[in-house]
C-alpha cells in the first residue's frame, strides 16, 4: 500500500514503478484501491469528481470507436491499416477490422476488433463502420476519369470537375 | 451559406402533411432535363463556391457553346495553389502549377455520349422521390427547388436550385444518409448570355506548360474506343444500380491497361478501375473528396479503385463484390 501511495506521488524510480504497475495490472483489488486513492485525493483537492462507473464507460465508448482506414503514406515499413469486409451474407454481416503491426516479412498477431456484428437483420446490406479521410489528392487522375460518366455531371455541369483538382497536399494539414 | 433544406422540409411535413406527401415527378423530371440543358447549351460565366466537409473554396467559371456546337469551359480556382481546368468538347485537362502537372482526360462520345439524363429518368423514379420545393433566391437570380429524396441510404440526396426562366443550376447540394450536408456548389455571381471567343476559356498555363515541359499525364479510352468486355463482375451490387458501360483505357499516363465498370442508379455513379498492382503496394482505404468517396484494396493480385458519389458503404458494397469472371464461374 505504501507503495501504491508513493506510486501515485510520482517518487518511485523507473524499475519499481514499472513493477508496481505490473501488480496493479494483475489485481483487481489493488486497482480498487488506487481508484480510491484517487478519488480521496480528488476530494481533498476539491476537484470535480467523476460519475460513477465511468471508467467502465469510458472502455466501452473505446470499443465503439470506428476504426480508422485511412490512406498510408508508406516510405518504409510502418503501421499498416487494414480491413477485411466479409458483406457476403445476406442474414448475418460481420465488419472486422484490425491493425497489423508489419515488420519486414514477419508479421505480429494481428489485433482483432469487432466494429459491427448485427445478428440475424434481414435483407439489408450492413453499414461499415469505417471512417474516412479527406483525400490528399493522389487519387485525383481517378476522379477524373470517373467524372465523365456520370448523370449527375450531365445536370451540373464542368463545376463537379473542381473535385478531381484537389490540392495535392497530406490529409492533415487540412 | 446554410442548410436549411432539412428544416423545410420537416417543418412542412408536420405543418401540412397532405401538401408535403405530394410529391411531383413528372414536373420534377422535367426540370432535371431542363437542367441538363441548360448547363451544356447555355453561355455562362460567374463564381461559384465549393463546400466539402467544413472546406470552402471560391472558382470562377466561364462556359461557352460555339456556333458549331463546341462546347468549351474553364474553370479557375481563386482561393489556394492556382488550378485549371478546361473543357473542350470531348478533352478535358487539368493544370496543376504547382507541380507542373498537366492532367488529360479524352475520351470518344460517338461510343460514349455523355450520360444524358432522359434516358435514365425511370431510374431516378425507382431510386428517389422528386420533390418540388419552394422558390428561393441564388445569386441575385430567383430559382425553383428541386430536391430527390433518396428511397433508401445507398445513395445521397440532393437538392437542386434551378434559375426560374433558363433552368440552369445556381445551387446544388448533396446529403447523406442522416441529411447531413456532405457537399455544396452555389454561384455567388453569375452572367447568363455572352458570346463565344476562344480568348475566354483557354488556360493562361498553355503556353507555359508546353515551353516549360510541365509532365503531362494523359488519360483516354483505349484505341478501339468502344464497349469491352474485361473479364471482371460485380455479383453484388447495391439495389438500383446497373452496369452503365464497361472499357479499357489508360490512366494517369501510365502504361498498361486498366479496366473501367461504371454502374448508376439514373442519377449517381461509381467507377471501379481495375489494374495491375503497382510497384508500391496499396494499403486498403477508404478517403473521399466531397460526396466522392474513394475505396481502394486488392483482389488477385490486381489493385481496385472504386469511386463515386455515393456513400461509402455502397462503394465498398461494390469494391468487395468485384470478382474475375472465370473465378465466379467455377463455383
């Protein structure tokens, strides 16, 4: 317990934290404690204190997160987006994304996350919960030679043609 | 500039059910074809802006229709890095000055013309309701409303803003599946009328581009420039969309050939490119650019791009249901 305190007042050293940590991991009860320890401390403070089982919220609310398939700017090996979409069935569909961490040839065990699992709905085509990012204008040369083609250029004219001349700048300084 | 369609709407339905039920297809119809004239056969010149997702940027346009029937535009971005793009007749060229680029996309419209709307109006009525909506005011121009209200959430909603006596489009907007906003182009000036001279819609970056020997990346339809047949299908396409044309061509001004499937549902489209996996291998992902979403992953050693204005579901629909031909015939 005296460690736990200590823990929370940031005097342990880099080894004993780590392993202080490590039992809190591995315990409930501990963790309990820090909760609590934390609570006190905020009380003491006289700082907002948080709703009841929020922690547990805030874990759910991560896990209902979108995965994010974004395209990857890939000079060397890196972290690697992928998803697989198995929208075949028309009863049961099932979204599964997962993050692969690539290095060289050897891959690791990839992470494997549910996004969207409806049971048994009929008919309709599941909604992928995917997010997408602005496009940074590599694809702009598809844009165009889609543009073309389709009824709604014909109503709106060249105007739709401003699309396919997107700056060519990285998604994140927009 | 706000959205306030949404609003309208919901306000009349509650206020008058019996009026707001009642939708119009025929005069809806009509104006869609009004429309599409209008914006080909007219001469125009003005400002529009562009919205996209919390983006906005301010063009200017000039089109014009020659006593040949030619038609030419220009459109020149006013806000950001300098861009051009230049329509004439069946060529269309992007200038992109700040990486002396020269994008061109030809292609034949004896094979191909461009996909008229009349032909395609039972579509529309299968996939959306049209609404006539209330007069509004554009540009200094009044206009009609006219909106489709999609039958289900495979494709997006718009609504369109149509100058009262020409039909020309001052205002259109795309919504998604919740009627949230996802794209907006609006004239904020504009002149009906003017005559033709080559003067007005060619690009100041001509000249320069060819004495500075800009890289030039040129598309176009492959030789033999007519429907093809190229070995690949879509065996579960979103409900409403068929195969609109299927061809070779070349993209990008890289060499090899790429295939083209363009499906529609009368009134949006999505493109699926297929080709060779290029040397930097594709990550699977999803961007988009207004109310074109983007969709690209691999499938047998090929690279698909799927695209269009539609949500991101129907054209991953599409890019996860593409398969070659012999492979669906085995099983």
């Amino acid at each position: 317990m005296e460690k736990l305190s200590a823990l929370m007042d940031s005097e342990l050293d880099d080894h004993e934290a780590r392993s202080e940590l490590a039992r809190l991991n591995e315990r409930p009860e501990t963790r309990r404690l820090w909760a609590t320890y934390h609570v006190i401390g905020d009380a003491m403070r006289g700082e907002h204190l948080l709703s009841g089982r929020f922690n547990e919220r805030l874990a759910h609310r991560l896990a209902q997160e979108p995965t994010v398939l974004a395209p990857q700017r890939r000079p060397a090996k890196k972290l690697i987006t992928y998803a697989l979409s198995a929208a075949a069935s028309l009863s049961a569909v099932a979204m599964v994304a997962w993050v692969a961490l690539s290095t060289g040839s050897v891959t690791t065990a990839p992470q494997a996350r549910v996004a969207e699992a409806p049971a048994l709905t009929q008919a309709k085509p599941a909604r992928p919960q995917v997010v997408s990012l602005p496009s940074d204008g590599r694809l702009n040369e598809y844009i165009l030679a889609h543009q073309g083609f389709s009824p709604s250029t014909a109503i709106q004219g060249v105007t739709p043609y401003i699309r396919s001349v997107a700056a060519q700048r990285p998604a994140k300084t927009r | 500039m706000k959205f306030v369609w949404p609003v309208v709407v919901l306000g009349l339905s509650t206020a008058c059910p019996s009026f707001a039920a009642e939708s119009y297809p025929k005069e809806g119809l009509d104006w869609l074809k009004k429309m599409a004239s209008a914006t080909n056969q007219l001469n125009y010149s003005g400002t529009f802006v562009y919205q996209q997702r919390g983006n906005s940027e301010t063009s200017s346009i000039a089109h014009y229709v020659n006593a040949a029937g030619g038609v030419f535009a220009k459109l020149e971005t006013l806000d950001g890095p300098a861009r051009e793009v230049v329509r004439s007749n069946d060529q269309v060229t992007c200038y992109l000055p700040n990486t002396k680029t020269v994008l061109i996309e030809q292609r034949n419209s004896r094979y191909f013309p461009p996909a008229v709307l009349p032909e395609r109006l039972d579509s529309i009525m299968d996939n959306y309701t049209v609404r006539i909506g209330e007069n509004d005011r554009v540009a200094g121009y009044e206009c009609q409303v006219i909106e489709l209200v999609p039958k289900d959430n495979l494709r997006y909603g718009r609504r369109f803003c149509a100058e009262k006596d020409s039909g020309l489009p001052l205002a259109v907007r795309t919504f998604d599946e919740r009627d949230e906003p996802v794209e907006a182009f609006a004239y904020t000036q504009l002149s009906i009328g003017g005559s033709f001279s080559r003067e007005k819609v060619r690009s100041k970056y001509a000249e320069k581009s060819r004495s500075q020997k800009w890289r030039i990346d040129r598309s176009a339809l492959s030789i033999n420039d007519r429907p093809f047949e190229t070995g690949w299908m879509v065996d579960n396409q979103p409900a409403g969309f068929k195969k609109l044309m299927e061809v070779q061509r070349s993209i990008g001004g890289r060499p090899g050939h790429v295939a083209q499937i363009v499906f529609s549902d009368g009134l949006a489209a999505v493109s699926v490119f297929v080709e060779p996996i290029p040397r930097e291998r594709p990550a699977q992902a999803l961007s988009h650019r207004g109310a074109v979403n983007i969709y690209t992953r691999e499938v047998a050693d090929h690279m698909i791009t799927v695209l269009g204005e539609a949500p991101a579901a129907t054209v991953m629909q599409i890019g996860d249901s593409l398969k070659r031909k012999t492979d669906a015939a085995i099983r």
